[in-house]
C-alpha cells in the first residue's frame, strides 16, 4: 500500500534517512591521525564515513585528505568528500571535488549528478544546465535527461535551446503524447505556429474518446487559432525584434511627447516625432495610425494613404481597420478619387448594415463601439454624384439579390436572448484531469525552487534552529532493488504557515484513460518557515515495476487539477541497466 500517512517535514528524519543530524560541526578528532596509508582507500572510506555519520564533519574530511593524499587516484575518496561537503554549506568546494573526480572518470554519471544537485541547490542556473548537457550527451537514450534539460531551459527564458531539447525527448518517446503537447507549448512560444499545430492535431488524432488529454489540446488550439491573446512568449506587438537596447530606450522616452503633442493638436510638431518612431520600430500599429491622422490634419492625405496602406499588414483590431478603412475613404475624397472613396465607405456601410441585422434581437454591452451608419451613409451622398454608374449597380445588386429561401428564425425578446446567453455560460464542462493539467500550457512558475529525485537524503541543522534537507545519490534512474526513493525539494519561498503537501506517482502510459494507479505516495506538513522537504516513496510489497513514472505534488488537503503546482519525473530500469547511473 502506498504511504499515505501525513507527517512533519521535521520528525522522524534519523528512522527515515539512516543518518543522524548533521550538527556536530566543531568536534575533536577522536579519530587519531594515525599512518593511514597502511589502509586501503575502501577502509578509509569506511572510516571517513563513520566519523561523518557521527556528525564529525571536520575529522572526517581530514580522513579523506589524509587518504587522498596517499591514494590520490582513488575516485571513491573524492566522490565522498565531495558528498561530505555537499552536506557541510560548502558548495563551491564540494564541486571542486566532484570536478576533480570526473578529471579522471569524465563518463561517471553519479557523479555528474551529484555536483548538478550541488550545482541547483547553490542556485548555479546556467552551470546547472551544462552540466545537463555533459549527461545528455553521455546518456544519450534517456528521455528524462533530455526532458529535464528542456524544461530548466525553460525557467530560464532560453526557449530556442528548450525546444530542441523537447525535439530530443519526444523522439525517444513518441508514445507519450503528452509530452508531444508540451512540444507543441514550446513551439508555440518561439512563433513555430504551424508546427506546433501540426503537434495538437497529431495528439487529437491519436489519443481515445475521453482521453484526459483531449480537454487540454483542444485548449492550445484554440490559443494556437489566435482565440487567446496569449501568443507565445517571443510574441512582441509593438517591439520589432531587430531593435538594440538604445533604439528602444529612444522608442520609450519619445512616443509619451508624441502623443501629448497630437492629442493637443500640435500636428506640425508631432509628425517628425512619429516619424522617427517609425523609423526605429515600424512595427507600431499606434505610431502609423497616428501619423496617418497627423498628415490628414496637415492636408497632406496622399501621404496619409501610404502610411494607412501599411497598417494592414500589422493585423490591427477589427475596430483599428474599420477606422483605418474610414479615413482612407476622407483622404480619397479630398484627393478626388471618387470610385475608390465610394468602394471604402460603402464597404464600411455593408459591414454596419450587416452588424445591425444580425443582432437586431441581441441586447449589446453598453460599452460596445459599433460603426456609425447614419455618418457614413452622408459620406456615401457626399461621393455618390461623382460615381452614379457604380452608385447604381451597387443599389440595382441590393434591390434584386435574392432573398433567402430559408425561413428566418422566429425573433426572441432581449430578455430571452440574454437568458439563453448565460445559460450556456453555466453549461458545466469536462473536469480537467490531474495528470494532464500541467500539459499544453506554461508551468514554468512552480511552488517548488527544485525537486530532486534521490536516493537519500540528510538534514543539516543550522545554529538559528532553521534545517535543510540535502539530497544524496541524486538522479533520474533507480533500479527495480530500490528500497526507498526520496523526492527532495527547496521552496521559492519559506513556509508562511502549515501547508500540506502531496507526492503521487504512476506509471506514465501512453493512453491517459481512467484513474491512474497510484503506485507510490507520500504527505508532508511543511512548518512555519521551512524552506525545504521531502517525499519517501517506498515500493509496493510486490516491488518497484519498471517504466517512467509521473509524480504529481499538490498543496492542499484535496489532490486534483487545481491543487497541482508541479511535477517530477523518475525511472525504474533493471538493476544491470541502472549501471548507467552509477547510483
């Protein structure tokens, strides 16, 4: 039965680890600094050991150094002083260890993953990803290496080397569609639209009738579609791309003048100041729009049109192109090309006539902006003389379009429609399912500062009373002998009360249908100011089965979809496999 009993992150922690506190700091030597170069570097790893698992810190490393010095080769000795230090605030030291280690076994995975921890818990952003890459390149057939190098990338706004990353994951599983969905997420946010589109509709293809992945892909498409004024987070509206940080410095400390000087009417003055905005982001939909306005009150409409020729293709809001269409027909007018004046307003006429009709029944917001007919039907008598022949095709093609042979819909009062409106707002929708809510969305942003799979952990008492939990034998990979794993976590801020906190793990399948077998749990109470924790995963009694397993961590008494704040991933392999790891 999975462990389901809530517990204090600050009790039981000598049962649970095997390995008392780590207090005693400043202790004797009561290991004599005999001649140990009699002794093999495995007795004085031993020894090293049970002097640090006393809470002897400093007489421990002096064993070690006193070793290494006389078996300067022995990776073992290194590897524990640098697990010795890791638990001692010394993180800069205890990756100089692990360094040194891997000068002489460059390809030894435990240890890599071992300064990573080292190298996250110190808060080593971008080292903590090269050292990623080293395992990624030494582990090449691990998904999760890849999965995980994709996702710190993305905690750190490097979205471009995030995606290929994904690239790398999904290849190794492409069974896993929702890990497809956080592909197409990524793609999404470099503006890869088409991709990422082809990614959803791949997952909606491929997964079952009621597949708790359906609910979230049919999200992202929408937002893909442009539903959603989420598009992506290398989408910039007004900032071209190519601009230096001068250029927009300039760009923001002038359009503020810019647009005093216009909304007072000071065009002559305003319009060099649009220009150059233009100049340094042609991209601002405001600037040309404005401008287009400034040249039409200087009497200067065939430049005006140029400039509202543009705005087109920098997808205005359907309210700005009906604007824009509007004042192009005034400058048509004043320049005296009549038959394009009369195209513009009469298309704007269609569109309001349009409009009216189709919500003739529908009572409208109060603040919702509509085209004017009655203004532009005095425009369209102003330009109609000067086009009669058009004028007249136009009301010959209105009078004998044909009418429609579908009956209309019977009319329904304000009331009933506005009624109706809401009641489909209350529709009640599919519940979002657990496992698949972080997916085809940004979860970048988590409760937790990191979370670390390991195989041990030892808590370090500091002299104010606070505590951390250390995690040793880090890494993604545990045999199927594992008796107990631990997922260690820091959190972005310290505890502000008691919080509970919930691990769940399954074995992530590549069809999400019905309740996931929970295979492993664990609850914690998080205390007044704690900053770190952890979850014991313990193997059911028939033992750990191999495969990826998905943990999802919750805050709160109840674990569903809106508890879940991040997720962590591990595997299970065949203890001849777990080699790799080195664990």
């Amino acid at each position: 039965m999975p462990d389901t009993v809530t517990r204090p992150i600050h009790r039981s922690i000598m049962m649970l680890v095997g390995l008392p506190l780590v207090v005693t700091l400043t202790m004797g030597h009561f290991v004599s600094a005999e001649d140990l170069s009699v002794h093999s570097a495995e007795q004085v790893a031993e020894r090293a050991k049970e002097a640090w698992e006393s809470g002897a810190i400093n007489p421990a490393l002096d064993i070690l150094d006193q070793g290494i010095q006389d078996h300067p080769h022995a990776v073992l000795l290194q590897k524990l002083r640098g697990d010795v230090l890791a638990t001692f605030r010394g993180p800069r030291e205890a990756v100089q260890a692990y360094e040194a280690v891997l000068a002489e076994t460059p390809a030894s995975l435990d240890v890599r993953w071992a300064k990573w921890s080292v190298l996250v818990r110190w808060g080593q952003g971008d080292e903590a990803i090269a050292e990623l890459r080293r395992m990624a390149l030494i582990d090449a057939q691990n998904p999760l290496l890849h999965l995980r190098l994709a996702q710190d990338l993305r905690k750190l706004d490097r979205l471009e080397e995030s995606l290929e990353s994904y690239k790398e994951a999904v290849a190794l599983a492409p069974d896993l569609l929702g890990w497809r969905l956080a592909l197409a997420r990524a793609r999404f946010d470099v503006l890869d639209y088409h991709r990422a589109e082809e990614d959803v509709q791949d997952v909606l293809h491929k997964i079952p009738v009621g597949s708790p992945l359906e609910l979230p892909a049919r999200n992202l498409l929408s937002q893909i579609n442009g539903t959603s004024i989420d598009r992506g987070r290398r989408f910039n509206p007004v900032l071209t791309r190519g601009m230096t940080e001068a250029q927009r410095k300039e760009w923001a400390s002038i359009r503020a003048e810019a647009w005093r000087l216009f909304s007072t009417g000071h065009y002559q003055e305003a319009e060099p100041i649009y220009q150059r905005l233009l100049v340094l982001n042609p991209d601002d939909l405001l600037a040309n729009h404005q401008l287009g306005l400034t040249l039409m009150q200087l009497g200067r409409c065939k430049e005006a049109l140029t400039v509202f020729g543009k705005i087109s293709n920098l997808d205005p809001s359907d309210e700005d192109y009906a604007d824009t269409v509007f004042r192009m027909g005034q400058c048509l007018t004043e320049l005296e090309q009549w038959e394009d004046a009369f195209v513009h307003f009469q298309t704007l006429y269609d569109a309001a006539v349009e409009f009216e009709e189709n919500n003739k029944n529908v009572q409208l917001p109060s603040d919702t902006r509509v085209l004017d007919k009655t203004k532009i039907a005095r425009w369209l008598d102003k330009v109609r003389p000067h086009v009669p022949e058009l004028a007249q095709m136009t009301t010959d093609e209105a009078r004998y379009r044909a009418p429609s042979d579908v009956p209309s819909a019977p009319e329904i009062s304000p009331e009933e429609a506005l009624s109706a409106r809401a009641a489909e707002r209350f529709k009640p929708q599919k519940t979002l399912d657990q496992r698949a809510s972080l997916m085809g969305r940004d979860a970048d942003f988590s409760w937790f500062r990191f979370v670390i799979p390991a195989g041990k952990v030892v808590r370090d008492d500091f002299p104010t009373g606070a505590h951390e939990f250390i995690p040793l034998n880090p890494g993604d990979s545990f045999p199927s002998t594992q008796q107990e794993i631990y997922l260690v976590f820091g959190l972005v801020s310290a505890s502000f009360d008691a919080v509970p906190l919930t691990g769940r793990c399954a074995l992530e399948m590549s069809e999400m249908t019905g309740e996931p077998h929970t295979i492993a749990q664990d609850r914690v109470m998080t205390t007044m100011n704690d900053q770190s924790g952890y979850f014991l995963l313990t193997p059911p009694k028939t033992g750990w089965p191999s495969g990826l397993y998905h943990c999802g961590l919750f805050i709160g008494e109840q674990t569903s979809a809106d508890t879940l704040v991040d997720e962590i991933r591990f595997r299970i392999i065949e203890p001849s496999r777990s080699q790799t790891k080195g664990s």
